[in-house]
C-alpha cells in the first residue's frame, strides 16, 4: 500500500522534484533535498537497488526491505522500480525530467549520455534542470573512469594517511565517509545551481568528485604542506605535537569509557593553561597530585622544552587518575571549571544525551509494514520560518511506481503492460 509523501506547505523545497538514480555513493545527495521537502523519486531497477542489500538488517533477516541502511538513507524519498536500459524505461525517464527540477546520477562518466539520457540530452528536454553527477573522481581528468569504493577514495584524498597509530598501517574510518562527503557536497551544489537557476531562468551540470570533496576536509593538513614542507603524521590516541619533539596523548580511558583531553602544550594558550592548572586541583583533592606535575610552565614558556620522559611521567600520573573516574564525573566538572575536555560518545550516548533531547533531534517514525516505531536522527538545522521535514520511513521496493506514473498520466492498463514487459 503506497505511503503519499506529503511536504509541509512551508518546507524550503516544498514545490520542487527530485529524480534520484543515484546508488549508495551518492544517495545522501537526496535524502537532504528530501529533508528539506523536495518530493524525491528514488528510481530504482525492478526488483530494488542494490543499497537494499547492504547489512546489517533488520533483525538479522536480510531483506530488500530489511537493510537498515536503506532505511537510513532512503527516508522521506518516493520509490519508482524502472528499467532505464528499456527503451520504454528511457521514455519514461525522459517525460520524468520535463517535470523535474533536480536530477542526482552516479554512473561512471559517459554512461548517462551513452543511454541518451546525460545532461546535454535532459538539458535540452528541460533547461531548468540542476543535474547533478557524484562520482569518484570526476567527469574529467585521467582517473574519471577508474572505479572507486569508499575505501578507495578515503585512501586516495590522503585521509587514510593520517588515520590510525603512528607505528602502524593508515587505516580506514569505520563508516562511508568519502561516500557521504560527496553526498553532502552534492546537495550544496545543487542549492548553489538552484539559486542561479531563480536568477536566470537555467539549470546547469554539478560535477562532484568524492575525492576532492573529502580532501576539502583536510584544508589545514595540505596547508602544512604547502606552507612548511612537512608531512603529518598519524596521530592515533598519540600524536606528534606541531613544533615540539615529542608525542602527546589525547585520548584517556577512564571507569566506563573514554575522554579526549590535552593536558599540556596542545594550543590553546590560557585556556589550556586554566584547564591543566583545575585539573591539577581536583588531582589535588583526590590525593593524586605529585610536585613534578607542575613543576614547569607546561603550557608557558617552558613548553617547547619539555622532553618524552617528562611528558610521559605527566601522562602516567593523569592517565592512573582518570581510570578512577566515570565519563559523566569528568564531564561535569569539566563543565563546571571549564576544562577543555570532552567525552567520547558511544551510539548509546547519543540515543541518552540531554542535548540531542531538548533538540528533538531524535524521532520516532512509524513503519506501517512493521507496525511500530523507530527511532530516527532528525532534521540537521532549525529553520524558524521554513521547517525542515520529519522523517518518514524509506519506501518498499517500487512502493509509489503505479502513483508516480499516474502523475504522468499513464493508465492502470499502461502501467501492467509495462510491468508485464519488466519495464517497471
């Protein structure tokens, strides 16, 4: 039973359309243009997308309607099953567009125009168009036809570089970050076309690379190159200090988890100084406290001369203290004096923060096929005259084809013909 999408009158993208052929590389793209009430048409194979076999799944029960990442991704969008390697499915696709404002692909370069369906193809159906092209490296240059996973690009944006231990290999980050970059990217330049476009009237073709959009995140690390002629180094929970000729630790396990803390010479100036000297009070209290911990100007003038051996006995003496203490008892008295110190979040935490409650940032959504609710992360911004819209479960396989071409003005007779043909 199809589940209408219905956007808030006042929604920021409330009057325009979306045609999302993406796949998981760009498919963050439209799930924001939807948040932000644009009526998103997730155009997939019959049978359903690939993202749909992605773990984990619900219950463990793998399932095109069971991917938990589907569910992530996919909200709030409309599903139409199409076979754009049909020439119906083409014509489809084609009449889709005249009435689109956005159009969001990650095929490899070339392919979308050897189908009779790139940009200068849909541009000159629909001028107005934004078509946007999320790929791995681009539509130009000699790499624009490799082929690229998330892991691939984290590896060659030099992210993975500086992830992971010093003494050993780089290592990824645990989830699709260069997959997500280029999403996010996406969506901003397909608003940045769509205010042009009020201007004149014209779309244009937004050309993501995910490369260079996860490289945009390293501004400062390429600046120390440019600037200096030095390469940093993976840091891990240890990191070579800027300027100094020692390793520093950042981050400290305590009672029930773990904090990120900088004790000494990390930057900051006062405020690291005032930090280091509350801690050393409460260390006091607490009957830890040792006359070498401030036997120097740590974060003064004595910084740039301190050596291993006294970081070291520094770090040991913080590190014996904060396995007596619980995250939230740091926390709070990091608060509370001001201590640059912060905890590191767990999933669970997030689902219990105080904060992400008083926001409303988590949301239950009801899943009609499951009959319960779920909780979901919310909008990303507070907009107090256009809101943003709630999230709404990610569609069954082909949930709104027969509504969708409807709309075009297919009839019931057309649209099981076209399904007899596997068309849709």
């Amino acid at each position: 039973m199809s589940t209408a999408i219905e956007p808030p009158a006042a929604a920021l993208l409330g009057p325009y359309r979306v045609l999302d052929l993406s796949d998981e590389r760009g498919t963050l793209c439209g799930r924001i243009l939807a948040s932000m009430g644009a009526d998103v048409i997730k155009i997939e194979p019959p049978g359903g997308a690939p993202l749909r076999g992605r773990a984990p799944f619900y219950r463990d029960e793998p399932g095109p309607e069971n991917s938990l990442a589907w569910w992530a991704l996919e909200a709030n969008k409309r599903s139409l099953t199409l076979d754009i390697g049909h020439e119906q499915g083409k014509a489809l696709l084609r009449r889709l567009a005249l009435t689109a404002d956005f159009l969001i692909e990650s095929f490899e370069p070339g392919f979308a125009a050897s189908q009779g369906l790139g940009y200068n193809d849909l541009h000159a159906l629909n001028p107005a168009l934004v078509y946007v092209s999320i790929t791995p490296f681009g539509q130009t240059g000699p790499r624009a036809r490799w082929a690229a996973s998330d892991v691939t690009i984290q590896a060659m944006s030099g992210h993975m570089y500086l992830n992971g231990e010093p003494d050993r290999s780089p290592v990824r980050l645990g989830v699709s970050a260069a997959y997500w970059h280029g999403g996010a990217e996406g969506a901003q330049g397909a608003m940045i076309a769509h205010h042009v476009r009020r201007r004149t009237g014209r779309g244009q073709h937004v050309d993501v690379s995910m490369q260079q959009a996860h490289i945009w995140t390293l501004l400062n690390t390429t600046m120390t190159w440019q600037l200096a002629r030095r390469q940093e180094i993976r840091g891990g929970s240890r990191r070579k200090e800027r300027g100094h000729n020692y390793y520093s630790r950042h981050i400290w396990s305590c009672k029930d988890g773990a904090v990120h803390f900088v004790p000494i010479a990390g930057g900051g100036g006062k405020s690291r100084q005032h930090s280091y000297m509350q801690l050393m009070e409460l260390m006091k209290e607490d009957g830890f406290y040792e006359p070498f911990l401030d036997a120097k100007d740590w974060n003064g003038k004595d910084m740039f001369g301190i050596t291993q051996v006294e970081y070291d006995a520094i770090a040991e003496r913080i590190a014996s203290y904060f396995m007596t203490k619980t995250v939230a008892e740091l926390y709070d008295f990091a608060v509370n004096q001001q201590l640059l110190l912060a905890p590191l979040a767990s999933t669970k935490d997030l689902l219990e923060s105080r904060q992400l409650e008083d926001r409303e940032f988590f949301v239950d959504v009801y899943h009609p096929r499951l009959g319960k609710p779920f909780s979901y992360p919310g909008v990303f911004a507070k907009f107090s005259a256009t809101p943003l819209a709630k999230p709404r479960p990610a569609p069954s396989v082909g949930e709104h084809t027969d509504e969708i071409l409807g709309e075009l003005g297919l009839t019931e007779r057309e649209i099981v013909d076209l399904r007899a043909e596997g068309c849709v």
